[in-house]
C-alpha cells in the first residue's frame, strides 16, 4: 500500500514539471471560421421575411398609387 502511494506521489511530482505548456497554434482560417449556431437558420429566415414584406408593402403602395389614378 505505502509504495503505491509513493508511486503516485512520484508521478504527481513528475506531472507538476513547473513549465508553462506551449501554447497551440491555430491554423489562420479557424479564426476567421465562424461556428454555426442554432440561430443562424432563424435569423436567415427572419431576414427572409423582412425581404418579401418589403417586397408586399411597395406592391400594395404602387396599387393604392395605381388606384388613386385611375379615381381622380
């Protein structure tokens, strides 16, 4: 019993060597690469829909334009 507790003090010791480890280099595209988030397709779709709206309200201003027109 008391040499495996030695051996794990040892190797404890042995672990704790006091030098900082070296610091990993990221490749150049992983920091420009963003992850995709659950959110991503939602705002997509979000953004989507903005675009036909506009799309519908400058069609229903140039009717409502067309209408006023036609009645004066």
């Amino acid at each position: 019993m008391t040499r495996l507790a030695l051996l794990l003090c040892l190797c404890s010791l042995a672990a704790c060597s006091g030098k900082p480890p070296a610091p990993v280099s990221q490749p150049a595209s992983a920091t420009t690469t963003r992850l995709a988030t659950p959110w991503d397709e939602l705002k997509k779709d979000e953004q989507r829909a903005r675009d036909v709206q506009k799309t519908v309200d400058q069609q229903a201003e140039k009717q409502r334009q067309d209408i006023d027109t036609v009645t004066q």
